[in-house]
C-alpha cells in the first residue's frame, strides 16, 4: 500500500461510478457502493455508499453505511481532496492508490476514487 501524506490535489469522480451489488435496499438506489472499515475495523468491505449533493459551500459527499450512520465530506477546491463538513472531527486524507484516496475520520475510514495525476 502506498501512503503519501500532505496536500493532495485530486478530483474526486462520483458522476457514473454507481453500481450497487444485488439486494441492496431501495435506500440506496442510486447511491455509488465503496470500501469502508468502520468503527475500527481492519478490513474493508463494499458495505458504504456515497452520494454527491450540492451545498452551500460547492460540492457535499454523504457516505455512510444506513445501519452505523452516515459522514459529510466537503469537496476541497484547495488541493486537500476533502474535509469534514460535520465540523466535529477532522478528515484524513491519504492516497493509497493510482485513482483511490483513502479518507479517515475518528474510527472510520472510507476509500474513494479520485483523480490523483499531479499529488505529491
């Protein structure tokens, strides 16, 4: 796995990415499916979604898994890829792949695509 830490300029693509596995509940019709390991967990499995809203300050990811909850991500415009649009706990955001960042907030962490061509 490959870690870079500090500013990471990316773009985050959502638009066409969905895909949700059969028996996946009306709820999330129309929601992308993604990695996550929450509440400490280690491994990651396609239990999340991610939705992407407008906001009042641009672009908002609501991901989250129904019966755990869900986060806010606010769409940097300033090279950090996301932050914590909740307020409560900060958003760390590394890259760990070609097209994949990797977003940990408290216990949680989530994996999204994103354009990572450029980041350091």
């Amino acid at each position: 796995m490959i870690r870079k830490r500090g500013a990471v300029p990316v773009v985050l693509m959502f638009l066409g990415a969905c895909g949700g596995a059969p028996g996946d509940e009306a709820a999330d019709a129309g929601k992308a499916r993604i990695e996550c390991a929450l509440e400490g967990a280690e491994a990651f499995a396609p239990d999340c979604t991610v939705e992407e809203m407008s906001g009042v300050d641009g672009a908002v990811l609501v991901v989250g898994r129904s019966d755990v909850g869900y986060r806010r991500l606010q769409i940097a415009t300033d090279g950090r890829g996301v932050v914590s649009a909740d307020g409560s706990e900060p958003a760390k955001v590394a890259i760990v792949g070609d097209r994949l960042i990797e977003v940990a907030i408290g216990n949680d962490r989530y994996r999204l695509p994103a354009n990572t061509r450029g980041a350091k």
